[in-house]
C-alpha cells in the first residue's frame, strides 16, 4: 500500500467563524476529528455550545437587521455570489484533498466537489436576478401583488457525507434570499468548511452573513434549532435526527426543510439494457464509498434475468479497488468514522443470515487498520429483512428478484423510506407508468443522478419534508407577503 497521503498546511486547529473572526468556544471545549485511514486524532475542532450558538446568531442577527445585506439589490448580491463561485471553483484541487483526508472519499470522486459547490452560487446568483413574483389584477377594483422578504436568520444543519457540496446546496439560496445564516456542519468531517471563512470573506460578504459553529449535533446543533432568534432550519441528515428537530422546531413554529435518509430501490427489468443497469447500480451503491443519500441500495431484478445479474453483479462488485482514499486507482475508501463502520459491519453481519453472500463480507485483505469495507452483495433478500428496509449507508447491496411489474413495484414501495427510485427497462411506456407510482421523491429512468439545478430535491415519507431546488429553495428562504389595494 502506499505510504499514507496527508495534505499540507493543515489547520493547527478548526475554530468558529462568528461575525467575520475566527474565535475558539467560550468555554475552550475541542473535539478530536479522526483521519478515517489511521483513526487518529490529527486536529481539534472547537466544540460549541449554546453560548456559542448565542454569539453567531446574535452577529447574524445584527447583520440581518442592520446590515446591508437583505435589503441590497439582487444584482448586486449576484455579484457577490458569482465571485465567491470563482472563489469555490479555484479551490477544487485543494478542497478534494482535504474533503479525501477528512471523509475517506476517493480522491478521484473528491475532485469536482468543488466545480459543483460553485454551480451552486451561479444557479441560485442568476435565479434571483430573474426572479419574478406575482401580481394579480382585477380591472378597475384591485390590485395584488407578491412582496417577497427574506426569513431572517437561517439555521443550516449539515452532515458529513460529500460535506462541503451539501453546504453550499444550503447556503448558496439562503444567501441569495437575502437571509443571514449560522452553519453547523457534521462534527465528523469540519475540516472542508473551514474554507468558507476566507472564500466569503474575499467575495466580500458583510461580516456576519456568514456564521460557523463546529461542534455535536446535540449541544450545538440542538441549540441552533432551539434558539428563538433562527426562524428556519434547513437540515440534512438521519431520519431520526430529522424527527427530533422537527419537535424541537414545534415550539417555536419554525420553517423546517428536512433532506432525510434514503433505501432507494433500483429496479431491472428483463428488457432493460443490462450492461448499461450494471453500470449505473454498481455506481449506485458503491460510488462515494456506499455514503450516499440516494443510494440505490436495494436492487429489484425480474426473475428471467436475475441469475444472470447478480452473478454478473458479484464479479464486478468483487473487482472494485479498496484502499487509500488519495490513491487515483481507489473505488471505495476508507467509512468516514470507526462508529460509522462499527455500524455497516453490524450490517454486513446481520446479512449473512438474511440473504445469501455473494461478494465482500468484511474487511478486505491487506488492510488491517482504517475504516475499510469490502463492496458487499447480498442476493435473495426478502422485504422483512433488516439490510432490505433500513439505511446502512455503507458498500453494501441487497439483492432480490421480482415475478411481475406489479410485485416490483410492491416491494419498490415496501420501506418506509422514499428518496430516490431508479428504473431500468426498454420499455418507456412501462417506465413512465411505474415512476407515476413509485413512492419517491426522484425518479432516474434509465439513468442516475444527473439532474438540472432547476428540479425539485427531495423525498417523501420517511426521506424528507419539503423540497429544495431551483425557485423551491427561494420560496423556502423568503417570505411571500400579499399586498392589496383597492383602486
Ligand atoms: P446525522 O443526523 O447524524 O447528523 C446530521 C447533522 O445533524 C450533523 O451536523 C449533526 O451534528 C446534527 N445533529 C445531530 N443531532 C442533532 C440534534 N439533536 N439537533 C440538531 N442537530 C443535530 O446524519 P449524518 O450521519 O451526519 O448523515 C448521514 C445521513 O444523512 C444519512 O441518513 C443520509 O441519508 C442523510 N442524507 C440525506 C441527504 C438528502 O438530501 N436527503 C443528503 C445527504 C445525507
């Protein structure tokens, strides 16, 4: 194995950003973030807590209503936007070495996170400068009219899959909206968004738009959501952590975006184009190491063609390079934590007894340290099974083979989970009509995961609350006042 990659000029240690200072907790408490290889402690993060929650959303506050910043034209906070998209895009090469070393992705699936990131500020810079709201008329009696404001100060939750991409999925449209925002990224992984400080700071964002604090989900993440100054909260995470904001978020009626877990099901019908579904389910559970959201970890496959797939599955999947997340030649790398890995070995066992084994299965060799797992594929898994109804979140697979369209689509929809559906079949007719009845948020037929910054993102029932994309994300962000007058 090559020696270890570590990458230049770490940070001695990860702060807050709070009102354009980087500056430690209050009460000097840090957190160890782990190399995913070694599972050593390579930095500290500062740890917040309330007070520190306190101080961001205050500096947010302050910038919300009293700085320039909600109330400048949008052109002119297009301009900003754009600049910090150059700003992002500049950082590719450097933001996909730290993202490898923080998360365990590899190298090669880091590199054009940043290109994406940057998308995101020019798609959501344009949108606002075209943004038009309604006016209704009736002649000679009234007039109507959308008056649109940002919320205030948005509360960003984020978690440690593909970090810095999902956090500008958030903070591009919130600071287009005009609202100010306090970011809490995954305590996992906060060495990426240690970048944002300075690419805000150079685009020339006012001080306090953009407010950091590190630290746990349940000191503070719990007291962002709680803080009755933060009207909204865009969150991205676990199902279960998603249901205990929404609680939190009750007392205090706060507009909530919830983007949740996912067991999406990709489904193979007999006349689809196998080597084509081959490709795109392989990638499906193993690309970004199996932490994926819309991970199609479930894979339905018509009974004709299913000896055929999952041996065909097994090979390809037993092929699949293990190692160091900075070598170019590794598929998957190292699980981002020991306790995310403690979590898919769990599975992977729990497995063994509930389908039957057709590739990985544990630790693959040679690699004794590091949070490695070996693509794993069960085949004959029944829908009551554990590894077929809930989210590992890890390279791993269940397999399980389908008479009839109709019994495809029954176990299609047979978790709670309804994030993503992939089809697979030559027939469009068919395709259609099953994406019509899949209970998922996405649909990809004959396809995966482009999509256009324009639609909709989200999930339905356990996978999500609401959905963000394009002007989605706006209306999420804004306030629609109605105006009327009386002519
Ligand atoms: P997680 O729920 O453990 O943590 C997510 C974030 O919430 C972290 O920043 C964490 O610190 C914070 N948090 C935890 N407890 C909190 C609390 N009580 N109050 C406030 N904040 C709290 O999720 P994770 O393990 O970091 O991420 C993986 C999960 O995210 C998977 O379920 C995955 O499917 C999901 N995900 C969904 C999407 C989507 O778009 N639907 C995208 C990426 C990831």
């Amino acid at each position: 194995m090559p020696e270890h990659y570590v990458p230049d000029n770490l940070p001695e240690r990860i702060q807050h950003y709070i009102d354009g200072s980087l500056v430690d907790s209050i009460s000097g408490a840090t957190l160890d973030v782990l190399d995913p290889v070694t599972n050593r402690a390579y930095v500290t993060a500062a740890a917040g807590q309330a007070a520190d929650v306190d101080r961001a959303v205050a500096a947010a506050k302050r910038a919300f209503d009293d700085g320039p910043w909600p109330g400048m034209l949008p052109r002119a906070r297009a301009r900003v936007l754009n600049r910090i998209a150059d700003a992002v895009e500049a950082q590719d090469a450097r933001l996909a070495e730290l993202e490898t070393f923080d998360t365990g992705l590899p190298i090669t699936q880091a590199l054009g996170q940043a290109q994406r990131a940057a998308e995101n500020f020019r798609f959501f810079a344009d949108l606002i400068v075209a943004q038009a709201d309604d006016a209704y008329k009736v002649p000679g009696r009234q007039l109507n009219y959308v008056n649109r404001k940002p919320v205030g100060v948005a509360g960003l939750i984020t978690p440690w899959n593909t970090p810095f991409m999902l956090e500008s999925w958030k903070l591009a449209p919130a600071l287009a909206s005009g609202c100010t925002v306090v970011l809490k990224p995954a305590e996992f992984t906060p060495l990426s968004a240690s970048l944002w400080a300075e690419i805000f700071a150079e685009a020339g964002l006012p001080d306090g738009v953009f407010n950091l604090v590190n630290g746990y989900g349940e000191e503070a993440g719990d007291a962002l959501v709680k803080h009755p100054d933060v009207p909204l909260i865009s969150f991205t995470g676990e199902t279960t952590t998603g249901q205990l904001i929404y609680r939190n978020c009750a007392e205090h009626l706060k507009g909530m975006s919830m983007e949740l877990g996912g067991k999406s099901p990709a489904v193979v019908f007999a006349d689809a184009d196998l080597d084509a579904a081959l490709d795109s389910t392989l990638f499906g559970v193993f690309s970004l190491n199996g932490e994926r959201c819309t991970a199609g970890s479930r894979i339905l496959v018509e009974r004709s063609v299913y000896d055929e797939f999952c041996e065909r599955y097994a090979a390809r999947a037993a092929n699949v390079v293990v190692g160091d997340p900075h070598d170019p030649a590794t598929e998957v790398g190292a699980l981002v934590h020991p306790e995310h890995y403690e979590k898919v070995m769990r599975y992977v066992e729990i497995g063994k007894s509930e389908g039957r084994l057709l590739a990985g299965g544990g630790r693959p060799e040679g690699l004794e340290q590091g949070n490695y797992v070996a693509p794993t594929v069960f085949a004959d898994v029944t829908p009551d099974a554990h590894i077929f109804q809930e989210e590992i979140f890890g390279p791993v697979v269940a397999i399980a083979p389908f008479d009839s369209e109709d019994e495809a689509l029954k176990l299609a929809n047979s978790v709670t989970y309804g994030l993503a559906a992939y089809i697979w079949t030559a027939d469009l007719t068919r395709a259609h009509t099953f994406a019509q009845q899949v209970q998922a948020g996405m649909v990809w037929l004959n396809s995966h995961n482009v999509r256009d910054l324009r639609t909709p993102f989200g999930g339905v029932k356990a996978s999500g609350l609401g959905h963000e994309g394009g002007y989605r994300s706006i209306d999420f962000y804004t306030h629609q006042q109605a105006v009327h007058i009386t002519l």
